[in-house]
C-alpha cells in the first residue's frame, strides 16, 4: 500500500511537516514523487518510519538514528529487540511512577496511609537507573558487584530526611569547593571542610568508609570526564583539585 504525506501522517500520528523535514535531511525520503509533485511513500518507508518513531521514543537523536539506520550491519530483527527490552525497563520506571502518584491520590482521598519510604521509591529507582546506566560498568568494575549492590540497597532504603541531607550536602559540596578552588590551596581550610563533606557524602552510600576507597574515588571523578563535567561545572580545575584536597585530608 502507498501513501502520501497527508495519509502517512494521520496514520503514524504526527506531522506533515515532521515528515517533510525527514526528507529534507535524508533520513525518510519517499519512495517516489508521482506526476502530481507529491511524496509517495511505500512499505520499505512505512517500515522505516516505524524505526524511526521507536529510537525516538527512547530520545535518540536523529543524526544518530539516521547513521544506525544507514549502517552496513543494521538488523531490523537484533534493533526490534533491543527497542522492546529498553522500552519494558522504560515502562517498569513508569508503573513505579503511576503507582507512586496512585497511592498518593489514594492518601489525599483518606484512603491508606502512605509512607516517606513510598512517597519516593519511583524517584529513587530512576535515579538508581540513571546512574546505573551512565557509570555501572565502572563502578561495578572498579567496587565489584556487591558492593554496588549494597549501596543501592542502602540508597533505596533512605528515609526522605536523608535523602533531603544528601541533595543539600551535594549542593553544598559544590558551593564550598568552588570557593576552596579559589584560594589554590587544596591543604587549606576550605578546601579540607569540602573533603570532608565529600567523606560524610560517600558515607550515606557506604557501609565502610576507607581513605583508600576515598582517593580511589575521587581519583575515578578525575580520569572519567563524566565525572569531570558534574564538578567542574562549578569551576574548572575543581576534580583534580578535589582529588588533591582528599588525597591531603587522607594523608595517601
């Protein structure tokens, strides 16, 4: 079956203009232009837009769909796949959220009572995703498995007062460690004060606390850019100099 932009629009429910801008940047061209000038699209296009729509769901951006569509080794099958996996732990993280606000609605109406610990299980399980998906790998490789485990268990265990002193220390760390930056001097007494905020930071998340663990930390925030960009967004220079200030605070 064939269709044009009009009839491709209404049945993949988004715009005509969406789809003309596919075709200005090639990355859904029609199948054909019929003697009329209109863009006539076929199954193979349909089948592609269909692709399209599912990375875009998953906020890929477009430049980065297009180079995988256009890929020597791109499989419809293997892409299928991994789209439904993703989008199964993307709709987990929504029921946590829906179950979280249902049970809220619930408590308002005078229904159950409903816990702080319930109150941010969804919050903290996306927040748990998040990290887990930018820097699992590392960590796991770096702590191995069951420490990661054990601090995610601790994390998710957290009461709201402790989750409200993390934000505000982790705020605060970040305050206090552009103003050490400023001095220059990581033995001085601002830039120790933000090493040990970091310490008592580290410590909601760690059963057991070692300096070794502390400067293999900070030192992790110093050859991963990841963890470059968070704190240098404060000042630049600010990892390695918290590197600096904790390997001083540790005496390592």
């Amino acid at each position: 079956m064939e269709y044009t932009v009009q009839k491709l629009s209404g049945l993949a429910g988004i715009s005509t203009r969406t789809l003309r801008y596919y075709d200005e940047i090639g990355i859904l061209k029609p199948a054909r232009i019929n003697s009329s000038g209109y863009r006539i699209y076929g199954q193979m296009e349909v089948d592609r837009l269909q692709q399209i729509m599912f990375y875009r769901e998953l906020d890929v951006k477009l430049e980065i769909i297009k180079k995988i569509l256009e890929s020597p080794g791109y499989d419809a099958v293997t892409v299928l796949k991994g789209h439904h996996e993703k989008l199964l732990d993307k709709r987990k993280k929504l029921d946590l959220i829906i179950q979280n606000v249902e049970k809220t609605i619930s408590m308002k109406e005078g229904g159950n009572i409903m816990s702080d610990k319930e109150k941010f299980e969804g919050f903290k399980q996306n927040l748990l995703d998040e990290n887990e998906k930018k820097y699992g790998k590392e960590t796991r490789e770096k702590y191995g498995v069951k420490q990661v485990e054990k601090s995610n268990t601790k994390f998710k265990n957290m009461t709201k007062e402790q989750y409200d002193e993390i934000e505000k220390l982790g705020n605060d760390i970040l305050k206090t460690l552009k103003a050490a930056v400023e001095t220059g001097d990581p033995a001085g007494e601002l830039a120790q004060k933000t090493a040990d905020m970091h310490r008592r930071w580290l410590s909601y998340f760690w059963d057991d606390y070692t300096k070794e663990a502390h400067v293999g930390v900070v030192q992790m925030y110093v050859d991963d850019e990841r963890f470059s960009a968070y704190y240098d967004k404060a000042v630049s220079g600010a990892t390695v100099f918290l590197r600096d200030a904790v390997k001083i605070y540790t005496g390592i």
